[in-house]
C-alpha cells in the first residue's frame, strides 16, 4: 500500500466507513469492525485515487463534435462569470476512461480563448449530474496568456490582438474588481443598496486571495508576465502548463510558485510549445518547484496521465516525486488536500487497486472505490474494463 503521504506499508489495511478513511495501518494497527465487506488486496498495489489538475472532461466532449463543443464562451474576453460546472456533461465517455485510468478526481477547466477564461470545478469521476458529482466549486479561475487569446481576438479584429493586449485586458479587468470592491464596501458600511456585477464578484475572491489564478502559459516570457501581474495584484498565481517554465526554474522555485505541466505526450503544434520535453518536469521538481503533471484532456487522453507520470520518471523525474504529481501536490495546489490526494484518515475513500506498480506501463487499475463505492472493475474473464452505471446503479 502507497498512503502517498507517508511510508508505504507492506500488507497494510485501509478502512472506510460512511464513504471517508477511518482508518490506515498495518493489517495489525487496523480494528477492523465484524460488518465490514473485506476487500482482498493481496499481492496488488494500493493507492489513493489520481488526482487530474487540469483537463477539459465533460466540457469537451468526445466523439460529440460541435453539438458536445463547451470549453470556450469566446464571445467575451472577460469571462470570470463563466463556469465549467455549467458545461460539463456527466455521461462524457472521458469519464469511464478515467476511471479505467485510476483518476478519481478532475478539476475541470473553461479553455483558454480567452485572457479571463472562467471558473473551475473539481468533480470525482463518476456520477449522474454534476451536482452529485462536485467536490468543490468554484477552485481557481483560469486565465490565459499566449498564442490562444491573442488569436482568438486577434481573428476577429479586436482587442486583444497582441500579447501586450492580452495582458492588459487582465490588468484592466482586475483594475476594475479593486474598485468595485471599494465601492461594494463603502455602500456595505452606509447600508447602502448595491448593484452587483457577477465577473467582479469573483475577481474580488481571487483579489482577497481566496481563489488562486490559474495561468494558462507556456513560454518562459509568458511566465514571467503571469508573475508580474500576480505580483502587481497579489494573488496567488498557479502556472498551469509551464512548457518552459523550466528555463526560469529557479525564479519560479524562489517566488513559490507552483507548475501544472503538461501535457507531454504532444507535438511541438505551435511556437510557444517548441521546448517541451519530457525532461521538464525533473527539472522543475530539482529546482524545488512544487509540481503537478495533467493531461489537458482531450488534449491527452486522461487515461494516460499516470503514463506520461513514468515516461517523466525515464527522463530524470524521481519517483516518489512523480506520483505525487498525480496525487498529493495537485490536491495541495487546489486546495482539495482536505478531501483526496493520498490515505489518511478523514479523507474521501477513493482508493484504487494496481495490479502492480502504477509506474509501470503493464499495470492497470484493477478495482477503483469512489468515496468507497466500487465504480469500475477489471473484468479478467472478458479482458476489458467495466464502469457501474449511475443511472442506473442502486443508490
């Protein structure tokens, strides 16, 4: 058993009760209670659920084309009262691949055609509706620098049209939260009636520090024009894919700043992504940066979010390292480390059976829990995966 957070155990036992971890040990630490159902583990591995920082599951549907087509609203470039939770379609087959995978939790992100993209969600992996999916909404806001934005706009002949554009999009719109703050609080004071506006309101959540930003970024210039707007507005900024992040590692190290990187297992389709490398993240995590690696599904399947975890491992990666990428530090960055990330008690009960380590390719998740419900099995007999059915499952 692998806890992520603290030794791993040989023979150890997790108990869960009431859908969280009560308790986790050795087989001799562990009073397990006489009506319990006993899930036999031995000579497979155990883990907590992967935790997906980053991806686009259910708002960019697979094989559903344009009618399934929900991760940009690029109408406007301001679009902090947009969010994912509204878009995400829980039968997206995304979600059983996750499963497959042994990714529990998602952080469902709006894409980034826009400088200010929306809200995220963080939603476990299997479910009717969203609703009853949700673990917590909103996360973070995701915001974008870059190619993206500035062509979006830049197509439609419109501001913003230029990097220098894009970010003084951001700059103005955040201008304006600080000043609708003041004013919010100065009619608060005098018991004032005030008309609230939806994008400010959570601007000023990201302002007062109570939701971190999310930067979408890849080129090292880009990295450092997200940090002097965190450092101009005092938020807190999270770079989210950080392709060359890793050519100002040790500044990035220096101002605690954590990377999402990814994804890894794509081709080099545009300028700002001619520096990816699967040696990134080693490098990021030797420098002392606190690192996650995501899929960007569908940009990578999210299935291969643990695969793209061992091929950073052969390129320098340290293990333990790479497992906390897709557990622990993606739990810790969003502020979920309260509900899933590793075994411990008082955390949910998601908990996957490995056939053998994870970090090897020719393991797969056999049994996965979701808040200590089996979800999804192996079925050895018919050599393929088999997710329970919400809709139909007894609740």
């Amino acid at each position: 058993m692998v806890p992520v957070d603290g030794d791993p155990i040989d023979g150890g036992t997790v108990l869960i009760i009431d859908g969280r971890i009560a308790a986790v040990g050795t087989d001799a630490e562990v009073d397990v209670p006489d009506d319990v159902e006993i899930v036999d583990a031995a000579g497979s591995w155990v883990l907590p659920g992967f935790v997906e920082a980053h991806g686009h599951l259910g708002v960019a549907e697979e094989s559903e084309g344009w009618a399934g087509e929900d991760t940009n609203e690029m109408t406007d470039p301001v679009g902090a009262r947009f969010r994912a939770l509204d878009g995400i379609n829980p039968a997206d087959l995304a979600f059983a691949d996750a499963l497959s995978g042994g990714v529990t939790t998602a952080v469902i992100k709006p894409g980034s055609g826009n400088p200010i993209g929306g809200q995220t969600v963080a939603v476990k992996c299997w479910g009717r509706t969203v609703d009853e999916m949700v673990l917590r909404e909103p996360v973070s806001v995701k915001s974008a620098l870059g190619e993206n934005p500035k062509r979006v706009y830049g197509d439609k002949k419109v501001t913003p049209s230029t990097r220098l554009g894009v970010a003084a999009v951001i700059r103005e719109a955040l201008t304006k939260a600080q000043d609708y703050k003041a004013k919010r609080d100065a009619a608060a004071a005098e018991n004032k009636p005030f008309d609230r506006d939806a994008n400010n309101e959570i601007l000023v959540r990201v302002l007062d520090r109570e939701l971190p930003w999310c930067q979408h970024t890849h080129r090292a210039d880009d990295v450092a024009t997200a940090i002097r707007l965190s450092e101009e507005f005092g938020y807190r900024l999270v770079i989210n894919h950080g392709t060359e992040a890793h050519l100002i590692a040790d500044l990035v190290a220096e101002k605690n700043i954590p990377v999402i990187i990814g994804p890894l297992f794509t081709s080099r389709s545009k300028v700002e992504l001619r520096n990816r490398s699967l040696r990134n993240p080693g490098i990021l995590a030797k420098a002392g940066v606190e690192l996650a690696i995501m899929t960007d599904h569908p940009v990578v399947p999210i299935h291969f979010l643990v695969h793209q975890a061992t091929l950073a491992v052969k390129e320098g990666l340290d293990s333990d390292t790479a497992l906390r990428a897709i557990t622990a530090n993606p739990a810790r960055i969003l502020g979920l480390d309260d509900r899933v990330g590793s075994l411990k008690p008082g955390l949910d009960g998601d908990v996957v059976i490995w056939s053998g380590d994870p970090l090897d390719v020719m393991s797969r998740a056999l049994r996965v829990f979701i808040d200590g419900r089996e979800v999804y099995h192996f079925d050895e007999e018919r050599g393929e995966g088999v997710t329970e059915n919400p809709y139909y499952s007894a609740r």
